[in-house]
C-alpha cells in the first residue's frame, strides 16, 4: 500500500511539474490564435443578490481551477466587487461560465466602498484584477477619479490594491508622483488610467498599465497617426515600489465617430505577461456610432526601451525608445460581432497539450452590449 501511494504521488508530481513546463513554453512562443468558441453571460444576469456585469478583468488559478473576474460598478448597483467563476470548455467547444461566489471589496476600514454619487472622491473604479499565487491574495486596480467643472472639482487617485481572497485590503502600491490627479491639465486624464496589471518573473515583477496619455506626455489617439504615448509601470511586487516606466505608443483610432466630434477612444485595456521583458497588450478602439469594438492583440517586448521614470513630458523629450510591438491578433478577423474586451487571462492546459487563452468584455450594464467571454486555443510558433 505505501509503494502504491508513494508512485501515485509521483505520478501527481510529475503531471504538475509537466503543466507547469507546458504554459512557460507556451507563453513564451506564441504563434497564432485558433478560436475555439464563445460564450455570453446573459444580459442582467441575478447571482447572490448582485447584477452581474460590467466583468473588466479576469484571471485563473489553475489549483483550484477558479477564476476571478472583477466588475467595474462604482457601488452603484451593488456594493464595488468581483467574483469567483468556473468556466466549463475542451479545445473543440465552449460549454458554460458558472459564477460560484461574489466577494465585496473592501476599503483600508474594513468596509464597502460607498457609491459615486454619495461619495464621489471616495469611489472606486475598478478595472483589472490578478491571482498572486505565491501570496495567495489578490491584486486589482481603480482608475479613481477626475472631473472638474465651474461647480465642483473630485479628485481621486488611481490605486493598485492587495486583498485577501475574502475582499479584505492588505496593503497598496506606491503611485509615483506623475500619476497623481490634478485640478489642472497635467497627470492621468478621467478614465485613461490603471487598466491592465500582469505578473512576471515568477511573480517577482508586476507591470501596470495607462489606458491612455497623460496630458504631458502627448495627445490621445486619433483617427491619425499623433503619435500617442502612454506608459507601463514595472513594480517590485515585494517591496510595492516602482522600479521602471515605458513607453508605449498607441495605434490610431479605427474609425470616426458618428457625427465626428462625438466620443472616441483607443487605449490599452488589459496586459498580460509573458516573461519579463514581453507583455501581452489588448488595445480597444471605440467610436460613436460604430457598434462594435476594434480589438488588437499586440506582443509588446520591453528590451531596449527606455526607462522613463525620471522622464515627466514625453512630448517634451525627444529621442526615448519605446517599447517595440507587434500584432498577433485582430479580433475583426472573427466575422462577428465584438465588445469592449477589456480582460484576458491564460486558462489550463487544453486536452491536445496547448495553452487556453481567455477574454472577457465588459457589457457596461447595458442591453446594447454583451458579457462575451473567448477561448482560444494558443499555437505555439514553430522552433
């Protein structure tokens, strides 16, 4: 009996270390994308007493096979939260996403954030969330706030937070001076802050990214070519300190809006990490009129760009490197439509020994959108 269970360990460890190498190789020689399947959480959706909706960002725990989605309602409709998902798929078909848990975020006072309209400046905007294994805890990030008008002026930070699994607030990171908000026309514009976060190096480094420019670093994206910079952020995840900053230079926004001076926007709306200088990045371009998102996903690396964390003014400082970028995957090429992607995730080892890859698009708690979520499967490149 002891020899017995002494080899089905063995075998158990030799499964984990086999899916452990697999999603290392994977992630470091992408090739291409093969759609599997989608699926859509239906509009409205009721669990636990919360709406589901607004699902921003998305990460998985292969231990426990769960996956954490966070929702970007500012306490509006229900109190500021994420939730606990199973997602049920093979690489030929995607079946289900069951939500099995909602946990509520809570402030450095152990309570629920208030809402945005009886607390403006103490309103959290969430946008992305991340699993820390080697802490078991989580990460997620708020954009914060920023209107100012002839009648009142709110201003709160963007933040990145580490919780317990249980919603509890731990600790944050350091926001470094260039992104803090401001009455005037200098740091972070109102939503064009915290939207991605990715691990890497075995959890040693996290990268957080801008959606879109600060004002001293240039315009935001247009129909043509600005160019338009925003930044990346590489933090020490022991210390929670930054340590870097990049470049990064955004494309051009799809299409015009209809009539033209109506919203438009492209910007990063999530990161995920491949090593520790290459980063997946999603941009999303948006325009008035124009139903459907234009979704890019870039393989972005970070050699030889310059460290920009002493630089204030990208427009004012010629000559920096940004980081180089090239496209993997335009979402176009589905034939379909396509909402406002905003997380990704790599999910476990599919049946034929490929990496999953996972998205989620934030319907906005509108009916005019979808919760989609993707799976694709990862075609390594060839050696």
């Amino acid at each position: 009996m002891k020899n017995f269970c002494l080899c089905v360990l063995a075998i158990v460890l030799a499964s984990s270390c086999r899916t452990t190498r697999l999603q290392t190789n994977n992630n470091e020689s992408i090739g291409s994308l093969k759609l599997i399947g989608q699926y859509n959480v239906p509009y409205n959706l009721s669990f636990d007493n919360t709406t589901v909706g607004g699902l921003s960002g998305i990460d998985y725990d292969p231990q426990t096979q769960n996956y954490y989605l966070i929702c970007d309602d500012r306490s509006a409709i229900n109190p500021a939260r994420f939730y606990t998902a199973r997602l049920y798929f093979t690489d030929k078909s995607f079946d289900s996403v069951a939500f099995t848990k909602v946990t509520y975020l809570l402030n450095p006072q152990g309570q629920t954030y208030p809402d945005s309209k009886t607390a403006p400046s103490l309103a959290p905007d969430p946008e992305a969330m991340r699993f820390n294994p080697k802490k078991n805890c989580l990460v997620w990030s708020s954009e914060g706030e920023r209107i100012v008008t002839d009648k009142d002026t709110i201003l709160n930070n963007p933040a990145v937070y580490e919780i317990s699994l249980t919603g509890k607030y731990l600790d944050s990171f350091a926001l470094p001076s260039q992104f803090v908000m401001k009455a005037t026309e200098n740091g972070p514009r109102r939503n064009g802050v915290f939207e991605g976060i990715g691990f890497s190096d075995n959890f040693k480094h996290m990268f957080v990214s801008l959606e879109e420019p600060r004002y001293e670093d240039g315009p935001r994206s247009d129909v043509t070519d600005g160019p338009a910079y925003t930044r990346i952020i590489k933090y020490n995840v022991d210390t929670r300190q930054p340590i870097a900053q990049y470049a990064y230079k955004l494309e051009p926004i799809a299409y015009k809006a209809i009539p033209e001076d109506a919203f438009k926007v492209n910007g990063i709306s999530d990161i995920l990490a491949l090593s520790d200088t290459r980063i997946l990045t999603i941009e999303r371009s948006f325009s008035t009129g124009i139903r459907d998102c234009t979704i890019k996903l870039f393989i972005t690396d970070l050699k030889g760009a310059t460290d920009i964390k002493n630089i204030n003014s990208l427009k004012q400082t010629p000559g920096f490197k940004p980081a180089s970028k090239k496209l993997l995957f335009n979402f176009a090429s589905l034939n379909r439509y396509i909402d406002n992607i905003e997380g990704v995730t790599f999910g476990p080892i599919l049946p034929n020994g490929h990496q999953s890859l996972i998205f989620v698009a934030d319907n906005n708690f509108s009916d005019k959108e979808e919760s989609q979520f993707f799976l694709f499967e990862v075609v390594p490149s060839k050696q």
